[in-house]
C-alpha cells in the first residue's frame, strides 16, 4: 500500500520572485557577461583594498604586514586632527571643490540648452567637438599648459596684458589665483563632456510640448524654463547628489603639478598630503587614517545630501 503524497505547499510571493529573476538571468546570461569585467574590475580595486584599511588602527611594519602589526586604535587620526596643517588642507580641499562645484556644475546645463536650440547643425557639430575635445586631454599636458599659458616671460595671457601696458604677472607663484586657476581650467575642460547627459536628456522631450507652448505665445526663455527645465531636472538632482558624494575627492595629480613654493599655502589639500605622506614618506598607517577620514566624509556628505534631493524633488540614487 503506498503512502498518499502530502500536498505540496504553494510557493511564496519571495520563492516566485526569486524564480523569475533567475529564469530572466538565465534568458539574457549573454548580457551579464558583459557586466563580468567591470564587475571584476571593482571586487579587485575596489573592494580587496579595503582590507587593507585596517592600517589606519595600527602601526604598520612591513616586515611584520597586516596581520602582524600591533593596534593603536585611533592614535593616527588624533595624529592629524591636532596636525597645525589640519585646518589649512581641509579648508583648501573644501573650497577648491565647492568653488568647483559651484563653477562648474551649471556650465554643461547652459552649454546642453544653447547646443539644442541651435538651429545649424554643422555650427552645433563644430562647437560640440570643440567643447568636447579638451576632455581627452591628460592631467599632466593639462598642467604643461597652463603653466605654458601663464608663463611670466613667454605666456599668450601676460603678451596680450602687455599690449594694454599691463606689467608680467606670475600668476602660478599667486596663492590667491591658484583656486581660480584650478577650477576654471578644469571648468573649461570638462564643460563639454559633462553637457552629454544633459543632451540626451533633452532630447527625451516631448516635441508637441514644445509646439502647444509655440502656439500660446511662449518664447524660448519661457520654454526653456518652463518644459527643457523640469524634464532634465530628475537628471540634474542625481548628478548633483554624485557631485556632493566626492566633495572631498579633490583631484591630487593636478594640484600637485600645479604647486610650487609660492602657492603651496593655497594649492595643498587632502590627497595631496596623503600622497606625500604616504609614498613620499612611507607613513602608511598616518596616510591610510587621512584618506578613511576623507573618504567618511564624502559617505556622510552623499547619504545626507541623498536624502535632501529626495525630500524636495522625490529623485534621489535609491
């Protein structure tokens, strides 16, 4: 006599989700493999060198490594916060990268809505390749230039200022003109690259939006305001909330091509420091502390400015 199965219980609402998920990844496994390198990619330089971050709690010897060194608890970060250059390389690293942010973030947005209302295609093809150009243009000629540019003795900018009887500027010796020089080159050079998103936004526009706003009269202020405006606005929010997320990540490799003994009190910030004080000096734990501690900041300053961006707009990175 055989045992009557007992029924089998239905499946949850989680089983059958979980189900479909792996059927559709199953279906498009092709598309996932494409993902593999990046994935990779960031497990390896991403997430491995976290484990390394430990150093920072420890006074690290290489002939003992990670595991051997002795724990010192927070003793490097008490280290720099009592450091005389502390307040000098976080108020430079916050200035430099608000002042960039604040340059530099509503540019590619005026640069995107000018190139769509260009009615020529071929001035609107020229002066896309020429604001996009400067962007592949590497962080070291970058700096070759500038301090080409603003040479004393041979610069185009202290010829022309000599042409109004303007005596020779040493512009990269000026504390006070390291700031402006930094974000705008940088404004300049990345301008045309960043407007890309916002074109592709815009091109999601409505065409009749714009035709029914035409025919009550609305000039292209208005329609830019009122339609080009709030259809790219979920856009800009997120790109302003990743742009807030590495407020402290100011880059290290132009300011430091950039500096000299002259500037050195305006152009050293955060990474520039670490650089030095880690591979420069081989103070690997002092320099793992900064960069944790620059590296929180941004975590909170992203997570708090996350939730603001979705309180007042509803668009937010989750």
């Amino acid at each position: 006599m055989q045992k009557a199965q007992a029924p089998s219980l239905p499946q949850t609402d989680r089983q059958r989700r979980r189900h479909l998920v792996w059927k559709q990844m199953k279906a498009n496994y092709f598309l996932y493999l494409f993902l593999l390198p990046a994935t990779l990619h960031i497990l390896v330089f991403s997430y491995w060198p976290m484990y390394g971050i430990q150093i920072a709690f420890k006074d690290f010897f290489a002939f003992k490594g990670i595991e051997g060194s002795p724990w010192v608890g927070l003793k490097h970060f008490v280290k720099f916060f009592e450091s005389p250059r502390f307040l000098t390389l976080l108020g430079n690293t916050l200035s430099i990268s608000l002042y960039s942010l604040i340059a530099g973030f509503p540019i590619p947005i005026m640069l995107a809505l000018l190139l769509n209302y260009t009615p020529k295609q071929g001035l609107k093809r020229f002066t896309q390749t020429v604001s996009y150009a400067p962007h592949f243009i590497s962080i070291v000629v970058m700096a070759g230039m500038i301090n080409v540019f603003l040479s004393p003795r041979s610069g185009f900018v202290n010829t022309i200022l000599g042409f109004f009887g303007v005596d020779p500027i040493f512009f990269m010796g000026n504390p006070a003109a390291f700031k402006h020089i930094y974000v705008w080159s940088g404004v300049w050079q990345g301008m045309g690259w960043s407007s890309i998103i916002y074109l592709a936004a815009l091109s999601g526009v409505s065409p009749e939006l714009h035709e029914a706003a035409i025919i009550d009269g609305a000039n292209k202020l208005q329609r830019i305001w009122h339609i080009d405006i709030p259809t790219i606005m979920p856009t800009m929010v997120i790109l302003l909330v990743m742009n807030f997320g590495s407020v402290m990540n100011v880059g290290y490799e132009k300011a430091f091509l950039l500096q000299n003994s002259l500037n050195i009190n305006a152009s050293e910030i955060i990474s520039t420091y670490t650089y030095k004080i880690g591979l420069q000096q081989a103070q690997y734990s002092y320099s793992t502390a900064i960069g944790l501690f620059n590296n929180v900041i941004n975590l909170v300053l992203l997570i708090s400015v996350n939730k603001v961006a979705k309180a007042l707009s509803g668009s937010s990175l989750w």
